[in-house]
C-alpha cells in the first residue's frame, strides 16, 4: 500500500496548498529511531548539548521571519501571537541549555562507608541517566512552543536523550523546516543530525509508541488520542513512560465579595482569557462558577458587553471548526441552559466566540448536564450560577483533573479572612496549578513552574513546562562500592565537573 502524500492546509479556506512529505511506512520509522538512538553517545557531554540548545535556539531566530509565516499559513493564529510563541520557545531553549551546565538536575548523591550505622552502609554514589529515544507527539495550538523544538523536545535532548517528533497533521511545513533547523543546530557541534527525527502519518504515529527503542513518549493532545498512546504504551513488552497532556476544563470560583467588588473586571478578564488564540488555549477556563443576585448579573453583563465585540476567528482546521459547532449547539440544547452571546459559526470558515450560563444546580449531580463538564475546544464558557457554597462544592467535587483552578477573592478574602483559605484547599486537589485574582491563560516559562494535573490534564504527576520537565526522562542509578576509577566523573570523590550535590549527607553547591 503506497503511503499518503502529506499537504500544508489553509485554515482559512480549507484548502490544500503544498505537498510537503509522504506518511511514514513502518520500515520508515524503524529506520528514523534506530538512526536517532545511535546518536546517544554525542548527547552525552553536557557542555556539547548546552551549546546544542543555545544554537539551536540562535537558528530558530535567524529564521523567523519565514517561520512565522509558514506558521501563519498553516494555522492562522497570526503573526503577533506566533513571533511571540517562537520568542518563548527560544527562550525555552536556553533555559534548558542552563540547566544542564548548572548540572543539578543530575541529583547527584555519595554516601561513602559508615559501619556505625544500622544496617551498615556500603559505598554508594547515585546520579540520573538519560532514559534513551524519546517520541515526541505535537500538538495543534501550539505549533512552535509544543511541536517540534518544544518543551518536550528542548527537556528530552537537555537531559541526553534524542527524540523522533510525530509532525502534527496542521502544521506538517512548519515542522518540517523547524526540525531542519535543529538538525542543522546538531551537525554544528559534531552531532548526527539524526538526533532530531522526524514522521509524519497516524499509523507512523502508532508504530513510533511500540518500537523496542523508544524509551519514554510526551504527548499534548485530546483525550481520546492520548489515552490510546497512554494504553499503547502500558500494553508494551517492556512498558515505557507516558506523559501525557490530554485535557482540561480549568474552572473558576467567583467569590460573591469579588463579584461585588469587580464585577466589570472580572467579566472582561473573563472575556479576554476564554477568547484568547479563539479559544485553543489548554488552559482555558472552561467553566466558571458565578454567584447568582446582582453582583453575579453584574459579571454576567461585563462579559456579554465584552465577547460581543469580539472578532470572529479561524480555527485550526475544518475538523475542529465542525466539532465546535456541533458540541456548543448539543450543549445549548440542554434544560435550562442560556445563551447570552451564541457561540458557533461566524462565517464560511470562521467561529463566533460565545457563552453558556446554567443554574450550579443542575451540574451538581450525575446527569445528562454532564456534558458541560466536558472540554469544549473553541472560544466557548460555561457559566454556572450557584444559589450558596453548598453547591460550590457539590459542583467542585464532581469535577476531574484539570491543569489549572482559578478562584477570584475579594479585597479582604485575599487578605486572609472569609472563605479565601478553605476554597484554595478545595481547588488544590484539582489542579496542578491554583491561581488566585488571574487568569489562567498564558503559562510562564519558569524554575517554579508546573504545568500538568490530576488525570485526565496529564497521565503523570510531572510537569511539561518549567526545568523540572527534563526529570521525565531520566532514571536514577546506584554504584555500590565501585572503584575511584571506575566511577563516571559525576560521581568521583573530587567532584571534576563542579557539580551541585549531596556529599556525605552535606550539600554542596
């Protein structure tokens, strides 16, 4: 069976502009991984895969320009918000490159010989090494900073491992010259250029999960996609790591003293962060929890007057457009449910943004409400209005896993009195990341960061944003009374590399 040619589409018109690659045959992939796991050995100086990193990011900037086009192209998410996505991968890039210099990501620990102790102590010297190939799958709505020179891909070479990149069918030229530009970053530092592969095709996809050389996968997607790899990849002869970003509704608790206190400001922010990329964003608030009364009408009416004056925009492709209308119509066909501004199609290929109000009553238990409980992916929220805190929490503890809870408090709940305390412990085990007073839309590149959640946001605790990111892709290993000189240079008694670590229960830095 001949494979598929691979097409560059508009979003804007539906149409195909340019073959850009053929989907992978299995043979094809097999070749791709084994060429990418012979590249091992050059990843393993960690002065070479820093400056790897830094050229890499370096090239992406030298293109920008015809990137950004290209990606504007394929996806028409603008060249404002791409230059700004490149900006940040870039900047993502290098955070890597210093991580792996300072080198403590290594965790690096000796214990040399105590026989006072009980049971005794052995000599023992633990550190991390590299997993092996990683399979990165991309995602849609963010064709540079989760595709292919994404975090996934910037935290697996950081830690030494190679990766083959599954291409997101949306943006198949933006991936293909990107991962050019990493090759070429390589073969500047004497690496194969191998180490960034590359495949296109879902049954590549599917092959690249259960090839006996890849050791551990990243995934941001839909559930449904993610937890098939997820299953694939338990189901295996040797089962490997999968971390998966799959879904997320992000709710958000309005206090009724904030409602009262900001009620415009709140509505407006609202309104800019449920519409921001037309809605394509996976930490979008997806549902809000508003006070009935005034104050809550007060809210309601800030963010009508605000999505009302929002353009119509393109999604990422036709596929996603039908899905959106048909889930926002199944959604306002339910008892009780509102549409104050109808979200749906704008155009011939465009989407209105738009939002759904419903009483917290009817979301408080099982029925077919459930729907609005699920991720809707578009410019879409669903408001619920709740008559006291009962049905807060009856709402809040039906909900699954998110990658981020959102509460606005007013002036003195911020402060430390009324409820502020107990609904931060309620949002907590909901979310990987709890905000108070924002918006959860825009995830920092940061040390502290973490961008994951309870499943189904992610089928790990691990974070895909943030240094921490590059602990997926490492194991720890012990010697147990090794020689001096046998010992990898992280692990001898005088410290060659200058590594942070723990030395005889003491840390040095």
């Amino acid at each position: 069976m001949a494979a598929a040619p691979v097409w560059s589409v508009d979003p804007r018109t539906g149409k195909q502009r340019e073959q850009v690659a053929v989907e992978a045959t299995a043979q094809e992939v097999d070749s791709v991984v084994r060429a990418a796991h012979a590249t091992r050995e050059a990843l393993a100086d960690r002065a070479v895969r820093a400056a790897f990193l830094r050229t890499a990011a370096d090239r992406l900037e030298g293109a920008r320009d015809h990137l950004v086009e290209v990606a504007d192209a394929e996806t028409a998410l603008g060249p404002v918000r791409l230059t700004g996505e490149l900006a940040r991968t870039c900047y993502q890039l290098r955070a890597f490159a210093g991580i792996v210099e300072e080198g403590a990501f290594l965790d690096v620990v000796i214990n040399h010989p105590d026989d006072t102790a009980t049971p005794p102590v052995p000599d023992l010297r633990r550190y991390k090494v590299p997993l092996g190939v990683v399979a990165v799958y991309s995602a849609s709505n963010f064709p540079f900073a989760f595709s292919v020179a994404g975090g996934d891909t910037a935290s697996a070479l950081g830690a030494g491992c190679p990766v083959v990149v599954k291409a997101h069918p949306d943006h198949p030229a933006l991936s293909e010259l990107v991962a050019k530009v990493l090759r070429d970053a390589a073969a500047e530092h004497g690496i194969d250029k191998a180490v960034v592969g590359l495949v296109h095709g879902f049954e590549a996809g599917v092959e690249l999960i259960k090839h006996p050389l890849v050791a551990a996968a990243g995934f941001t997607g839909s559930i449904r996609g993610g937890r098939a790899l997820f299953d694939a990849a338990a189901a295996r002869p040797v089962p490997i790591p999968f971390h998966g970003e799959l879904g997320s509704l992000n709710p958000v608790v309005v206090t009724e003293e904030a409602a009262a206190e900001r009620a415009e400001a709140i509505g407006t922010g609202l309104a800019g962060s449920m519409t921001l990329g037309v809605g394509q964003f996976c930490v979008k608030p997806g549902l809000v929890l508003v006070p009935s009364g005034a104050a809550g009408d007060g809210l309601v009416k800030s963010l009508t007057d605000a999505v009302s004056d929002t353009d119509a925009g393109v999604l990422l492709d036709h596929r996603m457009r039908d899905n959106f209308i048909a889930g926002v119509a199944e959604r306002a066909e339910l008892p009780e449910v509102q549409t104050p501004v109808t979200p749906g199609a704008g155009g011939e290929h465009t989407v209105s943004a738009g939002f759904l109000t419903v009483p917290a009553a009817r979301l408080a238990a099982e029925g077919e409400h459930d729907l609005l409980l699920e991720e809707c992916f578009g410019p879409v929220t669903v408001v619920a209005r709740y008559e006291d805190e009962g049905e807060v929490k009856a709402v809040l503890s039906r909900l699954p896993g998110n990658l981020t809870a959102t509460v606005q408090l007013s002036e003195r709940e911020a402060a430390g009195e009324g409820r502020g305390t107990e609904i931060l412990a309620e949002l907590t085990p909901l979310a990987g990341r709890v905000l108070v007073n924002g918006w959860p839309t825009g995830v920092a590149v940061a040390p502290a960061q973490h961008h994951g959640g309870p499943y189904p946001a992610t089928t790990s605790t691990s974070t895909s944003v943030g240094g921490t990111a590059i602990e997926r892709w490492l194991r720890p290993v012990v010697y147990q009374n090794a020689p001096e000189a046998l010992l990898p240079p992280e692990l001898r008694d005088d410290n060659p590399l200058g590594l942070p670590r723990r030395f005889n229960n003491t840390l040095e830095r």
